[in-house]
C-alpha cells in the first residue's frame, strides 16, 4: 500500500466519511496521517474515536514512524536548492532556498521581499548548474504585487525565453485568508500534475491581518495561521518543493535597543519555517539579508542589491 491508496480504501472510512473528509481539505492519506484527532472532529462531524482510528490507519498505510539515519540521509539527498540570485545570500544560508522546507523572509516595507520572490520565481526555473531545479513555480499573491513585466525582465537579463519563464509560474490571487488556505490546498493538484519545484506565498500574513482584528480573534488567527502552514510543510515534504513565504514586520514601540521590529505570526513561525531572513535597508540603495535561523548554518548578514536584473550581490 501506498500514499495512491484513497481514502475510501482506509479501513473504517465508507464513502459518506471520505467525502467528508475531502470538503475539509483532507484529500489524501497524508494530510490525514499529519492531522490530530480534534482538528478533524472540530471540522467535520466525525466522531473523536472513529477521528483516531482514521489516523491510525492512514499512519500505518504511509509506514510512517522511525527510519534509520542512512534512510533519512537518503532522503536528504533529493534536497535540491534554488540560488537566491546574490552569491552572499546563498553562502549565508548554504547554498540557496531548499526543497522540503518552509523559508521565510520577513521585512519591513520596500525591502525587497517581493522582489526576492520573483528572482526565486525565475530562477527555480535554471538549469541545476545555474543555481535551478528546471522546474517550474506556484506564485500565491496575496497583496496583488504580481508583476509579471518585472520577471519577464529579470528572465531577458538572465537570457532566458521570458514567455516560457511565465508559463512556468501558475499564479493565483488570493481574496481574503480563507481563499488563501483554500488555494494552498488546490496547488496539490497543480503540483501532481506538473514539475514544480517552489511555491511562494506572498505575503503569507497580509490577509490574515485584516480579516482577525481585535484581540479577541487573536487566537483564531493563530489557529488558522498554523493550520495553513502545516498545509504548506506539507506540500514541501510530498512534492519535494521549495516553498517561500513573505512576512511584514509590525514596529514593537517598547522596544528600546536593537531594531524595534518583529515578524507577525510570531512563535508559530518561528516553529514553522525552518530558514529565516530578515531583510532591512540599508546604506544607499543597498539591503541586508540577515539569517536568523536555520538548522545548520550560524547567524550573519549579507549585503545585496535589487537592480534591473534582479537580486544581486552589492
Ligand atoms: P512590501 O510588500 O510593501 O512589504 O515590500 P517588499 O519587501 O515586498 O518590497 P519589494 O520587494 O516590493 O521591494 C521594493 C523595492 O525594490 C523598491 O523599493 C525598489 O527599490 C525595488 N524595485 C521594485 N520594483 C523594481 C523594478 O522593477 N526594478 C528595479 N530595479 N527595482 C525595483
Ligand atoms: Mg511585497
């Protein structure tokens, strides 16, 4: 038995629960196998023991559990990494954005979050020698800042064909948060039936923000939050894809040393992407990418430039 198994197939799973379970997003044995027993009783009216039993199977069906450690360095070695476009950045965090995690970059305004997300865009697309996967790019635009001039023009500076490079990119805006979620949920079929290689999320907070306002929607929020990123990390460790998101920074005026500044979403992030970058201005027209956290590689800056080609080294 494989992940092909469906759901219906699980035992204790009739048709009338498998469609249940598929109207909440739980379209394969995976997001089942990840889920808790609460989360599906809390969206679907399957009871909490039937829940638990679902998860057992779906567990044992994907033989998940313990692997040895050559196992687990096999499977490292299909992590395939995507060139940042400056040289620095790629040092600093080990050779690029990788396939099986979440990235995050978070940033104040203008500091160049989105212009990253199109350089990743382009480049995901080179060949491996070039710092690529030759595979293509899922692009959920939340804020509408989707420029498709701009990549085309980072595409003609890195001499590749821009109409093909746009082809590449399966784009889609996303409305409020909840057709965000909905969308990262869609992007399996998109990821199933073409080779992709990133999918970015940009930004991945925006439409979260405006729709939970107020303290009192703070921890729905947070729940929802957690919910599409595990959504997310899913389709990182299924498809072997990079995927990239964006964050704002909110301004912590009791801060009084040090930069004053903090990414929204706060611990479920710092959970959830396993490479984080803050990006600032700095002197001129030059930005700094710091790396705050990452699973092997020391914190550090590295200084960059965005210019017409691109995301470049200063
Ligand atoms: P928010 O989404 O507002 O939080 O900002 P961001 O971090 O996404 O900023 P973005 O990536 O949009 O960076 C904006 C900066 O990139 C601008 O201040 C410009 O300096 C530069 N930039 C944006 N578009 C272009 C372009 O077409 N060509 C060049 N050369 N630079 C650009
Ligand atoms: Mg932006």
């Amino acid at each position: 038995m494989t992940e092909e198994t469906k759901l219906e197939e699980l035992p204790g799973v009739g048709e009338k629960t498998a469609e249940k379970l598929k109207d909440e997003g739980y379209k394969d044995l995976m997001s089942i196998a990840a889920a808790s027993s609460g989360e599906i009783c809390g969206k679907t009216s399957i009871g909490e023991a039937t829940a638990e039993k679902i998860i057992h199977a779906a567990r044992s069906e994907l033989d998940m559990g313990f692997d040895t450690a050559s196992k687990v360095y096999e499977r490292k070695d299909d992590v395939g990494k995507i060139s940042m476009g400056s040289e620095k950045i790629n040092e600093l965090i080990g050779g690029g954005t990788e396939t099986q995690s979440i990235t995050e970059v978070y940033g104040g305004y203008g500091s160049g979050k989105t212009q990253l997300a199109f350089q990743l865009s382009v480049n995901v697309q080179k060949d491996e020698d070039e710092g690529g996967l030759n595979k293509g790019c899922v692009f959920i635009d939340t804020e509408n800042t989707f420029r498709p001039e701009r990549i085309k023009e980072i595409a003609e500076n890195a001499d590749m064909d821009p109409e093909e490079v746009l082809d590449n990119i399966f784009v889609a805006r996303a409305y409020n948060s909840d057709h965000q979620m909905v969308l990262a949920n869609e992007a399996d079929e998109i990821l199933e039936n073409n080779d992709i290689g990133l999918v970015i999320v940009d930004s991945l907070t925006g439409q979260f923000r405006a729709d939970y306002t107020g303290r009192g929607s703070l921890a729905e929020r947070q729940q929802k939050l957690n919910r599409h990123l595990h959504d997310l990390q899913r389709l990182a460790e299924v498809y072997n894809v990079a995927v990239f998101i964006s964050n704002q920074v909110m301004s912590k005026p009791d801060v009084m040393f040090g930069d004053p500044t903090e990414a929204i979403g706060g611990h479920i992030l710092h959970h959830a992407a396993a490479f984080r970058m803050y990006l600032r201005k700095g002197k001129g027209d030059t930005r700094i990418c710091k790396l705050v956290d990452s699973p092997y590689k020391p914190e550090g800056e590295a200084p960059f430039k965005i210019s017409e080609e691109g995301i470049i080294d200063k």
